[in-house]
C-alpha cells in the first residue's frame, strides 16, 4: 500500500502542485519555522512590502490567525514542527514525503492492534 502511495505522490502527480489548502498553509508554515531557524512558527508575508495592509493575502481566517507572535495557521504546530527539516531539506519532495511516513506510522500501528486481538 505505502508502495502505491508512494508512486502516486513522486510519480504520478505534478511535483509543486499543492492539492489542498490545508496541505499549502502547512508547507507555508512550515517553510517560514524552517527559515527562521525553529524560532518562530510565523508566517512570513513576503509580499508586506507590496500590500502593507493585507488586502490581497492569500492567507485568510478562518485557515490562520494573528497571534502576538505573527500570523499563524490554525492546524496543530506538532505537524509544522515534524514538515519543516523535511521542507527545508527537499521542499514539496518533503512534504509528501512526511506524507508517506505518517501513513507508515499510521499503518504500523494499526497492524499492531490488529496483532493484539
């Protein structure tokens, strides 16, 4: 399964194509913690200098927030802090393949139940 999976995601689909919003916040996210070196999960506006205001930012509620710390998604950190040495090493490549191995985890724990029955 994780073999099929694993084709679809380098193989069959356009490498920087982001399917879904939640999956685009969380790369964004995830590149920002990356490039501020784990300090903040801040999401950096690149285009500030452009729209100081915000009007036309791709990020908007209800899929962030603005924190005292900066914008912010509104998805567990817990997922951004594991997405972003992968992201930082291959980009969306790390992306999907944070992907795959969740779904091992997830499978392998799921066989483990299933071994306790």
């Amino acid at each position: 399964m994780l073999v099929v999976y694993a084709m679809l995601a380098f193989v069959m689909l356009a490498p920087y194509v982001i399917y879904s919003g939640d999956y685009g916040i969380t790369y964004v996210q995830a590149r920002s913690l990356a490039a501020n070196r784990f300090r903040s999960p801040a999401i950096d506006y690149r285009g500030a200098f452009l729209d100081p205001d915000r009007r036309f930012t791709p990020f908007r509620p209800p899929f962030v927030i603005e924190t005292r710390g900066g914008l912010q998604a509104i998805f567990p950190p817990l997922g951004i802090v594991l997405a972003a040495p992968f992201v930082a090493i291959g980009d969306f490549a790390g992306m999907r393949a944070v992907s795959i191995a969740s779904a091992a985890v997830i499978i392998w724990g799921a066989w483990r139940l299933l071994e306790r029955r």
